[in-house]
C-alpha cells in the first residue's frame, strides 16, 4: 500500500499547482471525479493509460508522479 500511496501523492501537488480541481481534471482527462479521487486517497491505482493523460493535464512528466528513491535505501 504505501508504494500506491507513494505514487498518488505526487498527483495531488501536481493538479493543485495546475490550478485544477478534481472535477476540471476529471473532465480533462474523461473520467470521473470519483476516480480522481480515489487516485489521491490511495483507494486504487490509475491503470497504465491514465498516467500519461493525468500528467498531461497537470502540466509535469509521468516520472514526476512517481517518487525519488531516497539515497542510501534499496528493496529488498
């Protein structure tokens, strides 16, 4: 759960400074607010084909979603 979390994190900060609100970035990207949502909370991950619309309308690149590893700490 936390590498769901992890990700998800990042849309929130990205869509907010986009000046978008859940339901203008739903619209953007045709899908629900709920599903907006969802993403931010954790509840569920956007499938693959959503990452690229999402980072689209926030104005940042995919890999931005996705947090740095920090130095020092690898998996297992």
């Amino acid at each position: 759960m936390k590498r769901r979390r992890d990700f998800l994190s990042g849309l929130r900060p990205y869509r907010q400074a986009a000046g978008l609100t859940q339901s203008e970035l739903a619209r953007a990207i045709s899908t629900s607010r709920q599903n907006i949502q969802k993403w931010e909370c954790g509840a569920c991950w956007p499938s693959a084909e959503w990452i690229p619309k999402l980072a689209k309308a926030c104005g940042c690149r995919f890999e931005d979603l996705f947090p740095k590893a920090e130095e020092g700490s690898e998996k297992a």
